[in-house]
C-alpha cells in the first residue's frame, strides 16, 4: 500500500498536484468504493459474530492471550462506544487521571482550541510528562494554516518530538544501533568501528552493560574463532561493520527455522524469499500469508494461481485471510509457537479512507495500532534470537518509522540495524498497492518498476532481533480510536461540508468500519 511523505504532500498542495499525492487519492477512491452501509453492515454483523471475543478470552490458550489481548481489547473499546446513551454514573479519575485531564484543559486553553474536539483527542493521547514538554515548548498549532488544520498539525509535531528521542528513520547500521541503545559516546564509537568482525560480533551479542564496555572488547580479542562452518563465524577478520552489513542485506538467515511473510498481497515477495531460501539449501519452510481472501486475489491479480503453484513447489505453505495483529486466534498457526526465525512485513499500512491523509489523527490511530499489535503477537511465535524486519518509507505518513521502531522496542524486539530499500538482496519483487488499484494499474511488474507511489531511495528495511529478558512487560498499550462524538465533531475530510444527520450518519458508518478493520476483515 503506497504512503505519502509528509513533506511532498506539503509541496503538492503549494505548488499544484503532486504526483505522490495522486497515488493516496487514488488510492482514497479506491477505498470510496465500498458502499457505506455495506461496511456498516459488516461491521455490526462482524461484531456481533465476534462478541465472545470480546468478553473474553476464554477460547485462547492461556500462553497466547497476551498475543491477542490488546487486539481484542480495542474492538470491545469500539464496540462499545454508544454515543447516544451515555454512563449514568461518571467514572471517577484516579489522581494521575485528573492530573492529566488538567493538563489537557490548560493546554488546549492556551492554545485556544477548548472546543476543538478532535485536537483533544490528540491532546488526550499524549502522556503526562509529553504534555508538559509541549506546554514548555511554547509550540502552538497555526489556526490559520492554508493546507492543514490544528489536527493535523498537532499530531505531526507530536510524532516529530517523539522522534527526535529516537533512532533516526535513515540508513542506521550496526555500531550506530549499538551506540544508540547503550548511549555511547562518540570516542567509543571509532573503537568499535576499528573491531573484527568476530570480536565486534561478540561485543554485540554479550554486552549487556553489567560490566564496562573496554572488558568486553578484551574478552572478544581473547576469543578464539570459531570452527563449525556456520555462517555467523565466517570471515572472523574482516571489518566488522562492514561484515555484519553484509550479513542482513544478504538475508543470511538461519537455515533450519522457518520463515514467515505478511501482507504479500500478490506473493511475489514470498516467491523472492522461497527461491532465495532454496538457493541456499535452506530447509526451514517459508510461510506465506495474504490479508485478502483467495477470491479477491484472483480479481485483482490474474496470476495469483500461478504465483501459489510456484511456492508450493518450493514446499511452502499459502494462507489467505490472515490478520498478523491477530494469528494467536487463526487456528493455522497453532503449534507454531517459538517455530519462526525471521519474519517479513513489507510497507504496512492499514488501508485508505476516503477523504483523509493517512497523517491525519481521525484515521492515524490504525496505523499506530498495527504495528503495536503486530510486534506483540510476534513475541509468541518468534524464537529468540529470531529476525523481524518491516520495510517502509522513512517518510510515511501513515505508519511512521517511529511506530514500528517504538512498537518493536516495547515488545522486546532489539533495533539491530536500519539497511536502504535499494541495497537489500530481496527488494527486486513486484510490488503493489494492496487494493483495487491493482485491478488497472499493473504495469510490467519487473524490477520494481510496477510501483512507483514514493521516493524508492527513501525506502528502508527496519531490522530488529527479538531478545526476551523474562521480566513481564505489562499488557500492550494501544492507541484510542476517537470516540463516536469526536468522529460526530470532526470538521476535516469528508466531513467538510456535511451538517446535521448527514454528519452523523457518516460518522457512524465510519465507526462501524473502524469495528469492522479491528475484527480482522479488510475494506477497500
């Protein structure tokens, strides 16, 4: 699904249409046409369907539930926002709850934005401590701005200064993820760089910061190499950073695990990793898992038939309809527990709404959520040591590279490295769009060329290794959706020009798709 960097939907607006803008609003067209009360329906029926989910996790495995759980608990938040018959009784704030809801009205006050609903949805989002830094900054959302509303420029500023606290979205290689995590200073930096190959591979895997950094150097120097011809000893004196580089732009995985593709929609990646995966006599199966159903498949891509045949061959499997936010729950993956060594999420997104950029806090929340959830259901089914690596833009508006990088360190998933799109042995695959535009848009589909929607040299993989410690991390945390009366009070978008029932009932139907997406069923 192609996203839009913040900065050249910015352009476009000023200076005419952007080429880039056109691909989201084609793809918001795309979304467009699924009837509105088609997707309420299947939002009321999915959720009554599903309501014991809702309830209860009663029919997942006690050492899956916390794969599952935040995912379940966000339907039953949407499920049961009824707007029109509020609580009779108010819940009363615990005193960090009143502290924060103070610090909301003081902010939104100074700002003069008291009223504006959804600004205070984002406000509402933010942490305490976040929210004190944003009243310190002095920051002030432009009422007047041609392009955005305070919305909108509220939620980018905020993603920025969570960013600035992070590893930058650009190529980041090995000691830079090191340096970053450990907070190293400059001086230790050149050290590291200076290391072998084998003696910076075991600074890597045994720091952990119990013990100074220069006696773990040592200790690396002492070592001898090893002899047991497996892939991590070879090379044992070449430059290190250089090595290990060439290490994860070579899919150098491990042989006997299994390896598991999300959200291909139309296989050809799956294809490139099962191939490559033979090629080095692999015998871990590769697992390949589609969003959409085998039946849309073959309306969108006439060759998808041709594509399964091809990866069965190579002894993988094929599962369609898979939800990677909610495998704990898909009975295909039972068993599979702690099985998977290296996992493969290209570009995620959570789909187009018509009449919205995927920036704005309305529908942002769904991308934020995605990852989130996606690393927490990982943690049941990676093995340690495990690889999960998400390719996207470094300036996708929708899912932001602070999203997965943040959702991957919650859950235990250590940032190793961040490698350029283009210098990455599997990124020569036919792309798509993983929606209807693939019906006419299907150019040659070689080398790339099929899918044009962003700037490819700001295409990055984002890899992580998962590194449990034992200590629980607490129950995933996810981000709001907007309630039912904010939705009712949001003037952006589609909303733009609608008054009265036509706001509302848009409103609704929008909340009901909401419903619909977190139940595990695609629309558009």
């Amino acid at each position: 699904m192609a996203e839009v960097p913040e900065e050249t939907v910015e352009t476009g607006l000023e200076g005419g249409v952007d080429p880039e803008e056109l691909e989201q609003l084609e793809a918001q067209l795309a979304a467009d046409d699924t009837p509105a009360d088609e997707v309420a329906a299947n939002g009321a029926a999915k959720a009554e369907e599903e309501d014991s989910d809702d309830d209860g996790l009663e029919e997942v495995e006690d050492h899956l539930k916390d794969a599952v759980e935040g995912s379940l608990r966000l339907k039953r938040l949407l499920s049961r926002d009824e707007d029109d018959q509020p609580s009779q009784k108010k819940r009363k704030l615990s005193t960090e709850d009143a502290t924060k809801k103070a610090k909301v009205n003081q902010l939104l006050i100074k700002w003069g934005l008291s009223q504006d609903m959804v600004v205070k949805y984002v406000a509402q989002s933010c942490s305490v401590e976040e929210l004190d830094e944003l009243y310190k900054s002095g920051w002030i959302p432009d009422k007047f701005h041609q392009m955005k509303t305070p919305c909108e420029l509220f939620a980018r500023y905020l993603g920025d200064m969570k960013e600035r606290k992070m590893p930058a979205g650009s190529a980041c290689d090995a000691v830079s993820s090191f340096k970053f995590r450990w907070k190293l200073d400059f001086g230790t930096d050149k050290v590291l760089r200076a290391l072998s190959h084998k003696d910076l591979r075991y600074v890597l895997t045994n720091y952990d910061g119990t013990k100074p950094l220069d006696e773990v150097i040592e200790e690396a120097k002492k070592t001898e190499p090893a002899d047991d011809n497996t892939t991590a000893d070879a090379l044992p004196n070449g430059v290190g950073v250089g090595t290990i580089g060439r290490f994860t732009r070579l899919e150098l995985i491990d042989p006997l695990a299994d390896a598991a593709v999300f959200g291909d929609a139309n296989l050809t990646f799956a294809m490139k990793l099962a191939r490559h995966r033979k090629a080095l006599g692999h015998v871990g199966r590769v697992i390949a898992t589609t969003f959409e159903e085998h039946e849309t498949l073959m309306e969108r891509y006439k060759e998808i038939n041709d594509s399964i045949r091809i990866l069965e061959d190579h002894f993988a499997e094929v599962y369609h309809g898979v939800d990677c936010t909610r495998i704990a729950v898909d009975p295909r993956f039972k068993g599979m527990e702690g099985s998977l060594g290296a996992v493969y999420y290209n570009f995620p997104h959570s789909g187009a709404i018509g009449g919205f950029f995927d920036g704005h806090p309305v529908v942002n929340w769904r991308h934020e959520n995605l990852m989130r959830l996606f690393f927490r259901a990982l943690r049941s089914y990676v093995k340690p040591g495990g690889y999960v690596k998400v390719a996207s833009n470094m300036g996708a508006v929708g899912v932001r590279y602070s999203y997965i990088v943040g959702s991957a360190l919650e859950n235990e998933f250590l940032h190793i490295e961040t490698v350029p799109f283009l210098e990455w042995h599997l990124h020569r695959y036919g792309r798509s769009y993983g929606d209807k535009r693939d019906v006419y848009k299907r150019p040659d589909a070689k080398n790339n060329q099929s899918y044009n929607a962003q700037s490819a040299e700001r295409d990055m993989v984002y890899c992580f290794c998962y590194a449990p410690t034992g200590k629980p991390i607490g129950k995933q945390h996810i981000k709001l959706p907007p309630t039912l009366q904010t939705l009712k009070a949001c003037v952006d978008g589609p909303f733009k020009n609608l008054q009265g029932v036509g706001r509302d009932n848009l409103a609704k139907q929008l909340h009901n798709r909401f419903v619909t997406e977190v139940s595990g069923t695609h629309v558009g």
